[in-house]
C-alpha cells in the first residue's frame, strides 16, 4: 500500500471556522491521507499552571487541520469519510474546567446565582503500548488508569451557502460534534454544502465520558489517517455515522430533548429509506432497539446519537453500492 499523503499541523495549515478558508491541498477519492491535528488549545496548555483564558485567545479554540479540497465533490452529494486510525501524537493530555462553562455550573444562557466555578488544569500521562490514560488528583494522592480510547471532536465541511461556522459549533456541517463513536474504524457522512466540500478536521481526544461533562475532555494533539469518498447526488440532511455494526444518526439542537427527537427523526426516517418500511413501524423498530448517547451536552448546540443495529437491516448497506470498506483501506478494517 502507497504511504499516506501527509499533511502537518502548522499555522499555515489550521483555522478556526468552517467554510471562509482556501483549501490547503486537494486530496482525491481513494486515497489515504494523514493528517496531524493540534490539540483543542492549540499547544499553548504546556504545563497545570498554563490556565486556557490566559494563554489562549478565545474563542479561537479547536483548531482544525484543512480545509482540503475533495476532486469530484459538489452541492448535493455527501462526503464519506473513513477513519482508518487514529493515535495521540503526544505522551501527555489536557483537561481544565472553566468559569461559566460546563453541563454542572451557571453558563451566560443558564444563568446562576452561585459563584463561577475555579479554572483548573488537570495532566494526563498518556501510554499507548499500555492503553491508558493516567489521571491524577490534583487536591490529594489520588490515580487512575483509564482505557485509552482515541476520538475526534472536530470534524466537518464548509456550510452551504457561503456560511463561515467557528470549529467549536456543531452544526449540520458537521463541527464540534464531541461523540466518542467517531473513533478508527467509523464512517463519517456529511453533506457536502462547497465544491471540493473543503473538509477539515481536529480536537483530537484521548478519550472523553459522554456528554463531555466539564466541557473539556482529554485532549492531545491526534495523528489521523483518513480515506474519503463522494456519494453523488444523496443528500444527508445531518452528520450521520456508521461502524461495523451499527447505523447512527447525529442530533443537534438546543435543549437536549430536541436533540434527542432530530437524531432519532433522521434514524427512522434513514430506515424507511433502506427498507422500505412505512413511518410508523420504523418508529416502532427503533423505539425497541435504538441506542443513544449524548455526544456534548456543553457547547453552544448539543449532539446525541442515535443507532441502530445493522444486522435489522437484513443485508441492505446504508448507501446501497456506495463503498467498499474494505477495498478503499486495502482490507485496514
């Protein structure tokens, strides 16, 4: 196998927004590329003293790598892309919590009389031969070793319409989505709103507990190596997902039960596609069997998951004929 294109994380080669940036190279159907990603601070978190409103600019955080431009990419097809792997380009990770951010303190939209909580900055030490993330109590003599678990946070395309998005906004592009399932092995969809779709990606995590609790998970600067794929002419209404066993569909909205119904809406209305059952006993099939995991319940808009196990599916591909896992990534899953 050809290695990768390799593209670095440099200030040449990141932003902050989706959409309003040139492509930094064109990347073709097929091909694997490698992506560095800086973490969501941008590398300026170097130590627990290096509080994130002192040395970063906010709200320029999540730096992404790209955009890229995808040949054969228009408005009105949708963009898969592969994830082939993923792995921390770093032996340390950062958390931090922040005043007035987080699902547990008073935000500027849910406002509290209570003081804002402390600014704090917790290090990870990151083993990949182990697989673990250390954690270590920063008031006592408190470890723990947690399961290294590789994500990405960020990933998107330009919106339609000429729109620019910051990197920390989910949004139907795709952005600051925070769901641990978009790990190795899972296929990203995301319509594609720009010619060439200008996909960029980055906020890289070692691991994160759902719904991103603090608002900050692990993160650390991500290698990533990639594969993409146009689907001509099927247009994906939200960022949808799928792995080798299940089919998911991202919701995003504010409160976190409107969250809930969008994911779950797009979920059945995918199944009547594939299966051709009617409304309502799709409905009924994923009112039995449907999952779902709150991706961020922090950020300017919220992501749950909704899914689906593929085995109901009785043999019907999610894009029917539209990719060959296994042949695009030379057998890698």
């Amino acid at each position: 196998m050809p290695e990768p294109i390799f593209i670095d994380a440099t200030p040449g080669t990141v932003g902050y927004t989706f959409g309003g940036r040139d492509p930094i190279a064109t990347i073709r159907p097929g091909e694997l590329v490698h992506l560095r990603t800086f973490d969501c601070f941008g590398g300026k978190v170097t130590s627990v003293s290096d509080l994130p409103s002192k040395v970063c600019q906010f709200p320029y955080l999540n730096p992404v790598t790209g955009p890229l431009w995808v040949e054969g990419a228009r408005p009105g097809d949708t963009l898969a892309v592969h994830v082939v792997d993923l792995a921390p380009a770093a032996e340390v990770g950062w958390s931090a919590t922040f005043p007035h951010f987080g699902a547990l303190t008073g935000t500027p939209t849910t406002a509290m009389l209570h003081p804002a909580l402390e600014e704090r900055v917790w290090q990870y030490a990151i083993d990949v031969d182990a697989g673990t993330v250390g954690y270590t109590a920063r008031g006592g003599d408190y470890t723990a070793d947690l399961s290294l678990e590789p994500m990405l946070g960020t990933i998107g395309v330009a919106p339609a319409a000429g729109e620019v998005r910051l990197s920390i906004v989910p949004g139907p592009h795709g952005g600051n989505l925070d769901t641990p399932l978009i790990a190795a092995g899972t296929t990203v969809y995301l319509p594609v709103g720009a010619e060439g779709a200008l996909l960029a990606v980055g906020d890289g995590h070692a691991r994160q507990g759902d719904g991103e609790l603090c608002g900050v998970a692990v993160e650390v600067p991500m290698d990533v190596v990639l594969c993409v794929e146009v689907i001509p002419d099927v247009v994906t209404r939200l960022p949808r997902l799928e792995t080798d066993t299940r089919l998911i569909s991202i919701g995003i909205a504010r409160p976190l039960d409107d969250a809930y119904r969008s994911a779950h809406a797009d979920l059945i209305a995918h199944l009547c596609e594939l299966t051709g059952l009617d409304l309502l006993d799709a409905y009924q099939l994923v009112s039995q069997d449907g999952m779902a995991r709150i991706g961020n319940m922090v950020d300017a808009q919220y992501t749950i998951t909704a899914d689906l196990d593929k085995r109901l599916l009785k043999g019907v591909q999610a894009y029917r004929g539209a990719h060959e896992r296994l042949s695009l990534v030379g057998g890698l899953w």
